[in-house]
C-alpha cells in the first residue's frame, strides 16, 4: 500500500477516509498551482526589467524637455 508523510507521519493512503483523501487532492491541487504561479511571477518579473531597461534606453535616446 503507498504511504504518505503529513506532519512527520506515515499514513496508509488506502486507509485515509474520503474527507481525507479530498482534502488531500486539494491541497495538491493549491501547491500545484502555486508553484506555477510562482514560476509565472518570476517570468513577468524578468520582463518587467527587460521592458524597464528598454524604456530607459528609449528615454536617454530621445529629446527631453530643456
């Protein structure tokens, strides 16, 4: 029978009850999606600073108001 660890103990997944096993799936299912967005995040980050530095290049090449 596969086991899982939650909080530091072995538990037999075949002996879980349905509650369990739900709350289990679900709490897969947010750490999924978290990693995810954290990878999302880390994706619109890097062009956040790609489209800024552009913008800085865009700003010392073009006229200013003097």
């Amino acid at each position: 029978m596969p086991t899982i660890k939650i909080d530091e103990k072995d538990y037999e997944f075949d002996t879980l009850s349905e509650e369990a096993k739900g709350q289990l799936a679900m709490l897969q299912f947010v750490d999924g999606e978290l990693q995810r967005l954290t990878a999302q995040t880390a994706v619109l980050q890097t062009a956040r600073m790609a489209y800024s530095k552009a913008l800085n290049e865009a700003l010392a090449a073009g006229s200013t108001l003097n």
